[in-house]
C-alpha cells in the first residue's frame, strides 16, 4: 500500500523545507511543487465556504 500526505507550506527554501520535516518527524518529502499561494488560498477559501452553507 502507498501512502500519500500532502503538506502546504511556506518557507524561504527548498532546503529549510526538508530541514523542517526531518526535525518535525523524521519524514522528508520525495518532490516539492512550488505553488502560487494566492490560488490555493482562494481553492481553500471557496471548499471552506462550501463545506459550511446551509441550503
């Protein structure tokens, strides 16, 4: 079985990033994808807003 975790995060590095998994919990991501923040802000915002309306 393959396990996946996805993790949002904002550092000033790609190696700052590794260096904070490895002292949070010893697991290191296998590929980092940089990301626009405005847009996944935005995706967040809108499933956030949707999960919590009333119809």
């Amino acid at each position: 079985m393959r396990k996946k975790a996805f993790c949002l995060i904002a550092a000033p590095s790609k190696e700052s990033l590794i260096e904070l998994h490895e002292n949070a919990h010893g697991a290191v991501p296998t590929s980092i994808i940089e990301v626009n923040d405005t847009i996944i802000e935005s995706f967040l915002v809108e499933k956030w807003f949707m999960s919590n309306i009333r119809h």
